[in-house]
C-alpha cells in the first residue's frame, strides 16, 4: 500500500475490503504518526541542544573574562605592592646614607676647625717691612718658624 491510498482511506473514514485492511491501515497511520512525531521530538531536542551548547559557550568565554580581569587585577595589585616597597627601602637607604655623609661632613668640619686652630697657634711669626717709592714697592719679608 502507499501513502495515498492509505490517506484517501482514512478521508473516507471507510474500510475499502475487509477488517484486517482497515487494522493494517490503522497500523500504517500510526506508525506514520510515530515517525513524525520522532522526528518532531528529536528536532525539539536538537534545537534545545544546540541553544544549550551555545549558552555554555559564552558561559564559559564569561568566566574566562572574568578569571583574566582577576589575575590581571591581582596582579596590578602585586605589581603595586612591590613597587610600594621598593620605594620605602629606596627612601631608608637614602636617608640612612644621608645621616652618614651629614655625619661624616661634621665631623670633616670639626676636624678642620680644629687643625685650623692649632695651625694658628703654633705658627711662627712673620716680619717684614717694605717701602713704596714713586713706582714701586720694596718688600721684604722674614718668617721665622718655632
């Protein structure tokens, strides 16, 4: 049988010979209808996979994003903090080296004035005379050392 003849039989609601045609007619419909029905269930589930698949693609791509934006921003942080501490033990060693020069220039001070006070006490004593005629200057000097 086929399908034509099968829906012209079924239009007229009649069985064309004898009960087993009507039951075999019955049989072929249904399992038309189961068929399509199939066909319409797996292409509903396909549809429903593909959008499934689709929404955990850019669910994962979105939390990959977001693990990035994480790390980059954990890392900025840890960038920030070293840098932070960097610049703290920069401004110690300066400042320490600072206290040592300004403490070495004191004492560099110190030192001079105090030679410059005993070079002035034990120095010896300086004579001398000069003369100044109408174009020149006569000097002589004499320095006695003690």
């Amino acid at each position: 049988m086929d399908i034509q003849t099968v829906s012209t039989a079924l239009s007229e609601e009649t069985c064309l010979v004898d009960n087993e045609q009507c039951i075999n007619l019955e049989k072929t419909a249904i399992k038309i209808q189961s068929w399509w029905r199939g066909i319409m269930v797996r292409r509903t589930l396909l549809h429903a996979a593909l959008g499934a698949w689709a929404i955990q693609c850019w669910w994962r791509s979105m939390q990959n994003k977001m693990q990035e934006q994480r790390r980059s921003l954990a890392l900025k942080l840890y960038t920030c903090q070293e840098w932070a501490v960097v610049k703290v033990q920069a401004h110690v060693r300066m400042w320490r080296t600072r206290r040592r020069f300004l403490q070495a220039r004191q004492a560099a001070c110190i030192i001079q004035s105090h030679w410059r006070w005993h070079a002035s006490q034990s120095r010896g004593m300086i004579r001398g005379r000069y003369e100044v005629r109408a174009s020149q200057l006569e000097l002589d000097i004499e320095i006695l050392m003690t």
